[in-house]
C-alpha cells in the first residue's frame, strides 16, 4: 500500500508542480517525488541525484512494473484533490 504522507505544492510557472513524501507498506518513507509538468500531462519524477562524472541525474529510488503505476496514481490523485 503506498500513501501520500505530504504534499507541498509549488507556486510560479515552472515545471515542478509539486513535491510529495510517500509511506510505502507503512514501513518506509519515500521524500522528494516531484509532480512534473512534461510535454505529455503530469508525471511523477523520484528523488535523484546529480552525477559528478557526467552530470546527469539518476533516480535514488526505483519502482518497477505495477508498484511504479500505483505509485504515480497516488501522488496525481493526491495532487488534484489539494
């Protein structure tokens, strides 16, 4: 079960819309998803970190298959009721 703990949302015309923590199974919390406005709709951008070698960001945290989908319904479905 994963639930949204916290959800802050961002003001301006940026693309980060919002950033969400999450409780995963009640056991762990996830801080630092971001609502994003893509090219596509909405989507839900994990924690990343910024490589010193090459400068790209990768993901901290991965969710794979179904846990990844019902992941991004419950941050959107957070973010459109605030």
């Amino acid at each position: 079960m994963i639930e949204v703990v916290r959800l802050f949302k961002c003001e301006g015309e940026g693309n980060i819309k919002a950033y969400a923590d999450v409780q995963v199974a009640g056991e762990v919390i996830i801080k630092g998803l971001r609502v994003i406005a893509g090219e596509s709709g909405l989507f839900v951008g994990m924690p990343a970190n910024k490589s010193k070698k090459d400068g790209k960001y990768y993901d901290i945290v991965i969710f794979q298959g179904d846990s990844k989908k019902i992941l991004e319904d419950a941050v959107l479905t957070a973010y459109k009721a605030e």
